[in-house]
C-alpha cells in the first residue's frame, strides 16, 4: 500500500485532487497514517469536484491528530459550501462540540 499510496501521491503533486483523495484514503485505511494522509490531502486544489469529500476526510484527519480547532475550522467551510451536503449533520455535530 505504501508504494500505491507514493504513486498517487506523485499524481496530486501536479494537481491532481482525485489522486490526492486515493493516496490520503490508503495513508489513512490501510497505513493508519492520519498525518501522511493529511499531506496527500494538501495536494488537492481547493474547489475540486472531490470538495465535498476531501472535506470530510480532512475534518476526520484532524479529528484523529487532535486538531479540534482545525477540524471546526473545515466543518465550517464545509458547511459553508455544502450546507446539505452527506455530511453536513456529522460537521454540524462537530461544531456543537467545539
């Protein structure tokens, strides 16, 4: 998985955001690399058609780091352009806790 995840990760260095998404899910499921799949994140554009979900994944990154702040900080945004969105209870949640 590290090799596949490298791979994609050489993809979403040329702005790539779906390989960026694939390299942060295999960090993330198969390494348990939260902070490795969080750089992979950092590759995708921001505004992406895979917005909604490099989202998501990223609040659950920094969720798993402790970054609380930060997390509440992505919920906000991705409430702010997905306000009915498939995660928006779970970020609307998390905002509730902050």
């Amino acid at each position: 998985f590290d090799e596949a995840a490298d791979r994609w990760d050489g993809l979403a260095r040329r702005g790539d955001a779906h390989a960026a998404y694939a390299a942060a899910r295999l960090r993330f499921r198969h390494l348990e690399d939260p902070a490795g799949a969080l750089a992979s994140l950092d590759a995708a554009p921001d505004g992406s058609p895979l917005d909604e979900r490099v989202l998501g994944l990223r609040a659950r990154l920094l969720l798993r780091l402790h970054r609380a702040d930060e997390a509440a900080a992505v919920a906000r945004r991705y409430l702010s352009r997905h306000p009915n969105g498939g995660l928006a209870e779970w970020m609307r949640a998390l905002l509730d806790q902050d």
